[in-house]
C-alpha cells in the first residue's frame, strides 16, 4: 500500500513559512504473513510535496526490529534503530495508521471494542446495536461506555461498520464521554474504500482527528489518501535486511551486534583459556 499523510493543526510545526503547522509525508507499507512488514517513510517539503531528500526504512522480522536512514537520495541507509524485540517495532508501525483498516479501530484490534474489554478500561458494556442506511449502505452501529482506569473518568466509544462489505469499519470515536476541560479529548476516524479484493473493501482514504474540550476544539488532524494497494504475496527479499544496507559482501552485519559481542567474547575467553593452560605446560616443564 502507498500513501500520502498530509497533516495539519501541529502547534510545534507552525511558523512563519508554514502558519498551519502542515506536514506531508509518503509511506509505501509491504506485508508479509508469519511477522515481517515494512514501512518506508519519505517526507515532502510542504509546499509543493516533492521529496525532501531524506527518508527512512522501518523493518520488523520475527527476528527483530530496525530503522535505517538515508540523509540523501545518493547517501547510504545507517541504522539509527534496533531491537531485538519485535514488539517494539509492531508499536512504532502504529502511528501510521492507514495500514491497518478496515478492521481496526483507529490503531487498536475492533474485538476489543466488540468482544473484550481494551485494557486501559474497566466496566466496559456495549450499550446499543442499531441497523442504518446511508445512501443504500446498511450500517451497523454500536455505542459503548466504560471507564478509565486511569482517573476514573467516563468513557465513550461509538463504532459504524459496512454491513455488506466484509464488516469494515466506516467510523469510529472513542475518549471523554463528557469532554469538560481541554484535556478531555475524543479521538476519531472515518474510512473510505475504492475496490474489493475477495471479498475485503480496498482502503482509498482515511481521516483521523482529535477534539478535545468542549467546544470540540479539533488537532492532530491526519489525512491518508491511499495511492496504490496491490494484493498478493510480497517477495521475502522485500523485507531483507540488506534493504537497510546490513548485509553487504565484505561487510558485517549489524542486524545482530550483540550476538556477535557475545561470540567474541567466547572466542577471547576460549583463547585465555588456552594460553593458561600452554603457560601451565610450560611451567611444568621448566620444573
């Protein structure tokens, strides 16, 4: 899937060349079962969305997680990131958002809003299930109410899914049931598609914002307009670690250093042992 971000309303973007605070970047995501995706990132200047020169190469394996980056078109990747605990990586991919519609809720699993209870909540209970039309579409609609755990203040959660296609999320909105202050913030989004692909609905758009106080006061306003989805299985060298320039001929690799810490430190300790022992020999000997 690519994608352009375009984003708006960022208080520690804005200045005087860019008022509005806006922020445009590409991002082409690959995917693969059994744990691998990648996520390029290239941002675009604001004013006219062309390339800045920069980019960056989000990569989890099963193995790990790395991000590479370029200061240039010309300029080799350098590993700024590593980890050898895949979750971190699953993390950091879900702050881009559009890769994971139709069946999410934002960026978290819609079972949990569905069938379980999220985990930063408590005395969650779905309240009702209507049935709605909307230009021919039949909709599902469901409202939830819980509370925080963490401060105890009221929950609301409201989700719309396309009822025949494939159960995809049209909408949804979740925080303060009862926004009082400017810290108390309702996160939303809105899904658009384009296309099935069998059976599924293909994203074209998504729209992501956050209101907060009372007067709904809207931030972090996102907008994903989908470029390209191609279905089907990604080659497994898509998601190499040599795109992240870590397995070059005559170079060592860096996806795993501390693993190649601990073997020379085996090696140097096997090379001590041995020297003590012919030391030993040695001494004997002269005896």
């Amino acid at each position: 899937m690519e994608a352009v971000r375009r984003e708006s309303l960022i208080a520690a973007l804005k200045s005087k060349e860019n008022p509005e605070g806006r922020k445009a970047t590409r991002l082409v995501y690959r995917a693969k079962a059994g744990g691998f995706c990648r996520m390029d990132v290239v941002p675009l200047d604001f004013r006219d969305e062309s390339p800045t020169g920069k980019s960056w190469i989000h990569l989890m394996r099963p193995e790990g997680y790395a991000v590479a980056e370029r200061t240039g078109p010309d300029k080799p990747p350098v590993i700024v990131t590593w980890s050898d605990n895949a979750r971190e990586g699953h993390d950091d991919f879900s702050g881009y958002v559009f890769q994971w519609a139709p069946f999410r809720v934002y960026v978290f699993p819609v079972e949990w809003f569905v069938f379980a209870e999220p985990h930063w909540l408590t005395d969650y209970n779905i309240q009702s299930v209507s049935a709605l039309e909307d230009g021919g579409e039949r909709l599902v609609k469901i409202t939830a109410r819980a509370k925080a755990k963490r401060g105890g203040g009221a929950f609301g959660g409201v989700l719309v899914f396309y009822r025949d296609r494939a159960w995809a999320v049209k909408e949804v909105a979740f925080g303060s049931a009862d926004p009082r202050t400017a810290e108390d913030c309702v996160q939303h989004g809105r899904c658009h598609y384009e296309g099935i692909h069998d059976g599924v609905p293909l994203l074209k758009r998504v729209e992501c914002w956050l209101e907060c106080g009372p007067d709904r006061t809207r931030y972090l306003v996102q907008e994903f307009d989908v470029v390209s989805v191609q279905p089907g299985p990604v080659p497994e060298e898509e998601f190499s670690p040599a795109v992240l320039g870590v397995e070059v001929a005559g170079q060592r690799s860096h996806w795993v250093p501390l693993m190649l810490g601990m073997l020379g430190t085996v090696l140097l300790l096997v090379l001590y042992l041995l020297l003590r022992r012919k030391e030993a020999k040695d001494t004997e000997a002269a005896a």
